[in-house]
C-alpha cells in the first residue's frame, strides 16, 4: 500500500450523524452531535457531564500546517504519515498524568480510535497561553533588538540564544479578535498582559477574576508535569501553548478544564536533551519543519512576512515537497510518541474505513 493512502487528509467528510455544519480547521474537524444522540451517548457511556451536555467527534487529520498554509509532497501524499495518531496519543498521556496529578480534566471523554476523540463542549477563555521556559524563537528575535518587556513582565538584560529563563514565563495572547478592551487591539493573537486580563476579565470569559490564578496554576504546574516527565526521557521541554474553557459535570458544577491539545510536537518546542547540552539544538517539534521549509525555499521572507499572505499560499499550494520531508516529519512525530508513551504507535491502512466502522458499529452515530 502506498504511504498516500495512509495518510488521513480529508476529516471532514465523514457520514456521521449531525445537524450542523462540520467545523474544519487546519488539522482538526468537528462533528457536533445531535442532542438525542449526545443524550444517548451520555446515558450508555455513563460520561461524567450534564445530562443535556452537547457532544461533539472530533476528528484529527495527517494535514501539516506551518506558516499559516497546508503543505504537501510528491506522490498524492497529503500529510504526514503517523502525526494525527501521535498528537493525539500524547495530548492523551498528558491529560492523564494531569488528572492524575489533580491538576484538572480535559474536554476528552472517550477515544473510539487512535484518530478520534469525543469531547464535550467547554466555553472557552479567549486566551492563548504560552509558558516559555527558554529564550527561544519570536521573543529572542524580539529580544535582540532590545525588546525587554514581554506581557508586562520585565526580562533581564544579558540573556543568550536558546538559554534557559530565569523563571517560567507566561505570555498569553488574544484568542480571536475581542473589542472594547482598552490597550488591547483589535486583532488575533495579540498580547496581552496579567493586568490586561485581570482588568477585563469578564471580557476574556473568566468567571471571575479568582479563576485567573486557577488559570495560571494548572498552567504552570501542567508545564512542571510535562517538563519533568520529559526530562526522565532526555527530552527539554521549551515552551508550549495551553487553552482553557469551561464545562458542567454531572452534579452541574462548572469548572476550568484543559482545552485542545497540549504538550505536543505542534503545540510545543521540544529539544533534544543530550544535543542541548552539547550546545546543539535537535527540534522534536514541528519547529524544525519549520526550519526546513525556511530553508528550502530561496525566498523565506515569504513566509515571515505576513504582507505577503498571497505568494504564500501560492507557495505551499503549487510546490510539492519532497516526500523524504514528510517521512522525516513522521519519524520526528512518532518518534517522540513513541518516547513519551512507552507504547509502539500501529499506522492505519485504512483509517478513514477505521473510523466510520467504529464509530457505527459501536457508537451508532453513522447511519
């Protein structure tokens, strides 16, 4: 079989039983239930929410997105071999030590397959927040040129490329376009800082401003979780992206859970631990396709600048890559998988059928 056909490109084409539409981002779709079904679900799957919860399938594809655009390689291969499978098997062993550790839980409340998971929905907090533990990326560019306060937190002078932070520093950002708070623009993914939120804190979707120091505590001690445990296995944990929400148990508390992915080679920079401390910076990441891709194209200002969105497009659109770059994005994924959960990850040679069999023999959510 070729490594095409195991590759899960298009997720949002499933027959499964629903009344909206399918929300399709860049590498996950959403399927939102039925209420009879989700009601169903609830009550023979003995889930922890409310009764009347909506659920949703959410689906993760092979698609890799980079600089804002999907790419592909030669030979019909629109993805990368394994990475669905992999995100979702760590964010899965994240969520898990997490609970264990009484941080919080997650959105997740079954895994029918290794590319499925069903959620409930969470109102989310509109914010993005990014724990750095290293200087690394945007902010040493920023750094460089003199920038010294990030988020509203001063940074010593003197720091090098790729050291470590003095403390865990969290820089939280816009999630969507939220109007009407002052000093904060009007566009997505902007900066914020703590006082930013603290003083709009309904604005951000907080229930109350006491919630912004649970936020920051499942933040940082859901970094230490991940840090640590990546440590054990040589691994230096750089900085990462968490997103929150609320939802509604059984009992009809609502409380602050863990949202998305977390931990992963997409959401999150991960070293190499011996090469680092050989001075040397091997990326468990996704960043490191990101290097690639600067450094295959004789024009990488196209892809940092984003007053070039068009040429961009056009780029990732007409320019198959070679598909030894998919394969060594796949081996960086599964690899790290593979690290992190101690368990061996088994490709599909169907998916797609996969899932649509479970999901109707076992779930009766295709008719």
């Amino acid at each position: 079989m070729s490594l095409a056909k195991k590759v899960l490109a298009s997720n949002n084409d499933l027959p499964i039983r629903t009344e909206q539409p399918v929300h399709s981002g860049k590498v996950r779709s959403v399927y939102w239930l039925t209420d009879a079904d989700s009601r169903r679900l609830i009550a023979e799957k003995g889930y922890n929410v409310a009764a009347d919860a909506p659920l949703a399938i959410m689906v993760i594809s092979d698609r890799i997105s980079a600089f804002e655009c999907i790419w592909h390689a030669e030979g019909g291969m629109q993805g990368v071999p394994g990475k669905g499978a992999a995100l979702n098997a760590i964010s899965n062993h994240w969520f898990k030590l997490f609970r264990e550790h009484n941080l919080a839980d997650s959105h997740i409340l079954d895994v029918p397959h290794p590319l499925v998971w069903i959620v409930q929905k969470a109102k989310p907090v509109m914010i993005e927040a990014i724990c750095r533990q290293y200087i690394t990326g945007s902010m040493w560019r920023a750094y460089e040129k003199g920038e010294r306060n990030f988020c509203g937190i001063e940074i010593p002078d003197g720091l090098k490329r790729d050291q470590r932070l003095p403390e865990l520093l969290i820089t939280p950002s816009t999630k969507g376009i939220l109007k009407g708070i002052p000093g904060v623009p009007e566009a997505d993914d902007v900066n914020v800082s703590r006082a930013d939120i603290e003083n709009n804190y309904e604005s951000f979707k907080f229930r109350s401003l006491g919630d912004i120091d649970v936020y920051e505590k499942l933040l940082s001690e859901g970094f230490a979780v991940i840090s640590d445990a990546l440590a054990a296995i040589g691994q230096v944990f750089v900085d990462t992206k968490f997103e929150f929400g609320y939802v509604t148990d059984k009992q009809g508390n609502e409380k602050l859970i863990y949202m998305d992915e977390v931990g992963t080679p997409d959401s999150s920079r991960i070293w190499d631990g011996a090469s680092y401390a050989e001075g040397k910076i091997i990326e468990n990441s996704k960043e490191g396709f990101r290097q690639l891709l600067l450094n295959h194209f004789p024009d990488p200002d196209i892809l940092l600048n984003k007053n070039r969105m068009a040429e961009r497009s056009a780029l990732a659109r007409d320019n198959a890559l070679p598909e030894e770059v998919m394969m060594a994005v796949s081996d960086t994924y599964v690899g790290i998988a593979e690290k992190i959960t101690g368990e061996k990850l088994v490709l599909s040679d169907d998916p797609k059928g996969e899932i649509i069999a479970i999901l109707r023999d076992q779930y009766g959510l295709i008719d």
